[in-house]
C-alpha cells in the first residue's frame, strides 16, 4: 500500500528584512534560517516574557486565594452584598433619613451584622441609608423601621425581628453568595445601561 506524502506549502519568512518565500522544514518553522531566527529573537523574547509573566501573575492569585481565611472571604462578600444593596437602591432615599444625600452612601443594615450574623446578607434586612444616618446616628432604627414597614410590610419586619437560626457560614458558602450577589450585579448594571 502506498501512502501518498503531502507536500509542504511554501511559506514566507516571518523576518520583515528577509522575507524570502521558504519550504519549512519542521512544523511550526517561521523563518527561513537561524540567522533570521536570531534577527527576530528580540521580538519573540518580549511575546515569551509576557505570556511567562501572565502564568506567574495567575499563580499567584490562586495562591493568594487558598491563602484567604475566613474572615477574608466574609469581607469581601459583605463588600459585594453592599454593593448590590446601593446599586439596587439608587433611586430611592435614605432609608432611615428620607432624604437624597449628595455624600457617601452605605448599606445599613436594620437588625446589626455583628449581632444578627444570620441576617448578615438577607437583603431584607439591608438598605441604603446615608452615611450621617448610618454612623452618626446609629442607623437611626426608630426611623429605619417605621420606613421598612411602609417598604417590606410589617409582617416582614416583624420576621426580620423575629428569632432566626444561628448561621455559621463556610468558605463554600461565602463563596456562592459572593458569586450570586456578583451575578445580580451584572443584570442590574445591564439593566441600567440597556
């Protein structure tokens, strides 16, 4: 049986200064020669050092990543949440003040994150409120409430009032609620720009 060899095409080589048409004599062979290989070794150096650069940059977020303890990954889902919560709000006043405020907003939440951890991330129980409310009054909550009863309902409110089951939440957990909250981001802001 006879195989037929399928001939190479030419190629032209990749040196701007040369640029003689060449058979490649090795799959993958740019240039004609080696003195045109070393006229553009500068070039293909920089390309290698970046794509090398770019790997090593990777590694190390995900070792950084694995680096994370607990609390790391509950900041970083409270930032996300609070993100969320201000874009999600953003026409809509203070929530305990009623006024539109031309200064820092936050995400204040009605029942506290360090005293209520389950209620940490219920949306529910976080709304935006100005920051004078929130840090100089201290959530100013006779306001916030009667405000989130006319938002929620009262039978709402009293639920958020209402004991809920300690949560204690694993890096896993932290990790799906920051991916949710990072995805509703992403509908909202194509929401506000469509």
């Amino acid at each position: 049986m006879r195989v037929a060899i399928k001939e190479r095409r030419k190629k032209t080589c990749a040196n701007p200064a040369c640029a003689v048409q060449f058979v490649p004599a090795q799959l993958g062979q740019k240039v004609c020669g080696w003195a045109c290989g070393l006229a553009i070794a500068p070039a293909n150096q920089d390309r290698a050092r970046k794509a090398i650069e770019q790997r090593e940059r990777r590694e190390i977020k995900v070792r950084k990543e694995k680096l994370k303890s607990r609390a790391d990954h509950l900041k970083e889902t409270q930032t996300v949440v609070n993100q969320y919560i201000r874009m999600r709000d953003a026409n809509l006043p203070c929530v305990s003040g009623g006024r539109f405020h031309d200064g820092q907003w936050h995400a204040g939440h009605f029942r506290s994150a360090g005293g209520h951890p389950e209620l940490r991330f219920e949306p529910l129980n976080i709304w935006r409120q100005c920051a004078p409310c929130n840090t100089h009054k201290s959530g100013d909550l006779v306001n916030y409430r009667a405000e989130l009863v006319r938002r929620i309902g009262a039978e709402k409110v009293e639920w958020l009032e209402g004991p809920h089951e300690p949560q204690r939440y694993t890096i896993e957990q932290l990790k799906d609620i920051k991916a949710h909250y990072r995805a509703l981001i992403i509908e909202l802001q194509g929401r506000l720009t469509a």
